[in-house]
C-alpha cells in the first residue's frame, strides 16, 4: 500500500506555492518517497487477485484470500456484510513470531496497540452496537462475533539502518497480522491479512531520527484505518 502522507500530500501538490519554505520542504521530501511508489492507491479492477497468505498457519477451510486495495489478504463468507451481531470481542491478539529478548517490551506495545486500533476501527464502522475485548463485557442474550487476531512476524526495526538506507525500508519495524471474524460457532465470517512496515513518508525520509515504537504506532494505525474502510465499504455494498 502507498505512504500514509500521500493521502493528504496529492491533493495538495498544486497548492505548494502559496505554502512558507519549511512546509514547502517537507511537501517535496514527501513528493520525492512518492516517486518510488506512485500516486496511485493500488487495485486494478476486474476480478480479484488470489494471494498466498505470508503466514505458515494454516488458513481455515474453504478460505482463499485476494488481494485487498489495502489489506494483504482479504476473505469475506459469501452474503457476509458485518450485519446481524449485536456485539464484537476483539480478543487479545496471540503472537506466533520470533520472540527476541531485545523485543520484549516493544513487542508487547505493538501487540496491545494492534487490539486497541482494532476495537478503534470496528467502532468507528458503526456495524456493532458494543465492541470489547472480552467475552464476559457483552450483555446477555446479545449475538456476537469474535475477531481473533495473530501476529505472526515482528521487528521492531533499527535506527541506524533507517538512518542510512531506511527510504529503501532499511531498519523499518515490521508487523504482520491475520484476523479472522467467526461466529459463536467458530464459523469463519471474514478473514484478514495485513502487512506493515515504515508506511508514512516521515518514516522513510526521517526514520533515523524517530523511534521505532513511534514509527510502529503510526504503521498499527494506518493498519486499523484500512480495516475500517474496507468494513465500511462491504456494508456500503462494496
């Protein structure tokens, strides 16, 4: 997917010169990461793309992921549309990456953050009366679904090599995250990949002087935001 800065830098290209000197250089530095992607949000139409997922866990039956416009990996049940739940768990996400001793304690900021920006997105959508993350917050006699989610690759990234060669995804934290909604059943209803690492132009221009947990925060976001507006999309008819 492109840089979180494009969706805001685009539109305004033709409106540099009426901006001061300091904004109209980072404007140019985000225009210039730019060049290396495009303008363009990804999608080509037509009929979707099969994709492997990137994970070694097993899909559940009679799920094939596509290719999303900004999800990795997207599967929705058929007639699925997020609707007929009262409530949404989304539980605490599981971790099945390499576990890193210099890790730990960015590790389990980016695990909390994933469910926080989770429980953010699906809240946001308006799909669900109650979204929470535990089973025993919902009502009595609510319907409900539950997401469970799984990182299964992290890094928290580097500095040093953003420093040098991070515009080329050098010491980015990496982060990658299957979902998947069932029912209480254990039915899959949609299943979800996401793959993130140093999205935003600040990330790749400036990385060496950020921390990786700030640049990850930002990329754990931009992953819920995705989230969001597919959700919101599928129940708009998309």
């Amino acid at each position: 997917m492109q840089f979180l800065a494009l969706r805001s830098y685009c539109p305004l290209v033709n409106k540099i010169n009426i901006m001061n000197n300091s904004s109209k250089f980072y404007i140019l530095c985000a225009i210039a990461v730019l060049a290396f992607s495009g303008c363009s949000t990804g999608g080509s139409g037509g009929k979707a793309e099969a994709v492997k997922s990137k994970s070694s866990m097993p899909l559940p039956p009679g799920v094939t992921l596509t290719r999303g416009k900004h999800l990795q990996g997207i599967w929705v049940a058929d007639g699925f549309r997020f609707s007929g739940f009262d409530a949404v768990v989304v539980a605490t996400p599981a971790f099945k990456g390499v576990e890193r001793s210099n890790e730990i304690n960015e590790r389990a900021i980016a695990i909390k953050g994933i469910q926080d920006a989770l429980i953010m997105a699906l809240k946001e959508t308006a799909a669900f009366a109650s979204v929470v993350s535990r089973a025993d917050e919902v009502k009595a006699g609510s319907r409900f679904a539950v997401l469970e989610t799984t990182v299964f690759e992290y890094e928290k990234g580097g500095g040093g090599a953003r420093y040098f060669a991070g515009v080329y995804g050098a010491g980015q934290p990496v982060i990658k995250v299957r979902g998947n909604l069932v029912d209480s059943k254990g039915a899959p209803l949609f299943v979800f990949e996401a793959h993130r690492s140093g999205e935003s132009a600040t990330a790749r221009m400036f990385g060496g002087f950020r921390s990786d947990v700030e640049i990850q925060a930002e990329d754990i976001q931009d992953l819920g935001i995705d989230l969001r507006d597919f959700v919101k999309a599928r129940i708009s008819g998309y």
